[in-house]
C-alpha cells in the first residue's frame, strides 16, 4: 500500500466516523431515546400555540386518532368550534367511527375528554 492509499483510507476512516458521531460523544446512534405517543408530540405543539386555542379528538391516544386545532380566535368558544370542524374533517377522510370531542381548552383539559396525557402545564 502506498503512502498516498494509506492516507485516502485514513481520510476515508475520519470521515466516516465524524458522519457517525464517533468522536466528543454527540452522537444519539445507540443511546436509548425516551418514547412518547405521537399523541404527546401534538399536545406539546400545542402547548405552543397562542391563546384562544381548542384541540378537539377522536379514536384512541395509543392506536388510531385524529385531531384538529384551533388558535388565535377571538374567544375560546370560537377556537372550540373550529377545532372541532377540523377534528371532524379529518375523521370522515380518515375514517375513524370515533366523534370528535373537545380534549383541552386553552390550557386546561377538558373534564370528560377521556385517557391520554393532560395538556395542563
């Protein structure tokens, strides 16, 4: 092997290994990462939303679901009502035989919204 082969391969090696995350430890490759339902995912971006917000669902948090959102209305009252039009929308396309039903308003989970994590922060 010639010095100029020797050092493509080591060239070859480094950057492999960096593409990898083998070097400083930041790579995630191996490293358990916490499980969350997709579910959660959407409660979170929720959260993240303006005020005057509703999030309506249908089916169940661990298998099939649908949801819709609404924010930025002029009263919660209207963010549910949007939010439930979305949630059934998607429903009829998606088929799930589920009704709707408003899960949080604002930032408080609505009493009968049924299992699933709390939307309360």
């Amino acid at each position: 092997m010639t010095a100029k082969t020797r050092w493509t391969a080591a060239v070859l090696v480094v950057t492999i290994m960096g593409a990898y995350g083998c070097f400083g430890g930041a790579s995630t490759i191996g490293a358990r990462l916490p499980r969350t339902s997709r579910f959660s995912d959407d409660l979170q971006q929720y959260a993240r939303l303006q005020p005057n917000k509703a999030i309506a669902v249908a089916g169940d948090f661990d298998t099939i679901y649908v949801s819709g959102y609404a924010f930025g209305y002029a009263d919660e009252a209207a963010a549910v009502e949007a939010a439930m039009a979305a949630c059934e929308a998607r429903r009829i396309d998606r088929r799930v035989t589920a009704p709707c039903r408003t899960y949080a308003v604002g930032d408080l989970r609505v009493a009968d919204a049924g299992g699933g994590p709390t939307s309360r922060r």
